[in-house]
C-alpha cells in the first residue's frame, strides 16, 4: 500500500462515526466541500446524501462551522 493510500484509508475507516470521518476529510483537504460536489463527497465518506445532509445541517447549527 502506498502512502497516499494509507490516508485515504484512514479518513475512511467506517470503524468511526460519519461525523468522525467528515470532520477527517475536512482536515485533511481544506475546502474540499467548496470543490465537489455533496453527493460525491457523501460516497466518498460511505454514507447516502441524505444521511450527509442531515449531518451538515446538525453540524452547521452547532458549530456554525460549515459553509
């Protein structure tokens, strides 16, 4: 495995929470949710996009940290 690899599966890890992973994928890739689009980004995090709409929406009331 290379390392590019190691951290993909790292962010991806279904072990952890879908909040875990999106808050991993936001830190590893600074505005990448300004790049591509949700439903992608929902794929990539293993979870549907409604699932994905829920936890921006959740998120965004109690951090205010989401665009």
């Amino acid at each position: 495995m290379r390392h590019h690899d190691a951290k993909v599966c790292k962010v991806l890890d279904l072990n952890t929470t879908a909040k875990m992973r999106y808050a991993n994928m936001l830190k590893r890739y600074p505005g990448i949710e300004l790049r591509v689009p949700y439903y992608s980004l929902a794929s990539y995090l293993g979870i549907t996009p409604e699932s994905f709409s829920r936890l921006r929406k959740k998120l965004q009331s109690k951090n205010n940290f989401l665009p």
